[in-house]
C-alpha cells in the first residue's frame, strides 16, 4: 500500500491552482481598493500580480514546448 497516490496529488494539484487563483484575486482587490480609496498605485501589489501571471504564462509556454 502506497502513502500518497495519485487521488491526493490530484486534489494537491486542484487545491493550490485554487489557492493561487484566489490569493491573486485578492491581491487584485487590495490594489483596485487602495487605487480607488486612497487615489494611490500600490506597486507591491501590482508586482506580486504581474509576477504570479508572468510565472503562469512562461510554465504554460514551457509545458506546451514539452509536452
């Protein structure tokens, strides 16, 4: 009997492509609320956003050349 099989790498797999998504939702939402509350650009959070899409689309663009 194996300890992890592939169910569990499955709903890992699931569990932090939600995770991810919703942390930079709410990134996203910090920043539109201090660009439109306070009239300031949050270039931290901006940073983290552009980081986490720049990320996502150089693996995808690794995983369509390899695979």
């Amino acid at each position: 009997m194996t300890l992890l099989d592939e169910r569990f790498l499955t709903h890992r797999l699931r569990a932090t492509s939600i995770a991810s998504v919703a942390g930079g939702l709410l990134c996203g939402g910090f920043f539109l609320f201090h660009y439109f509350a306070d009239h300031q650009w949050r270039w931290d959070l901006f940073s983290i956003i552009l980081t986490m899409a720049i990320v996502k689309q150089g693996f995808m663009l690794y995983y369509r050349l390899t695979d």
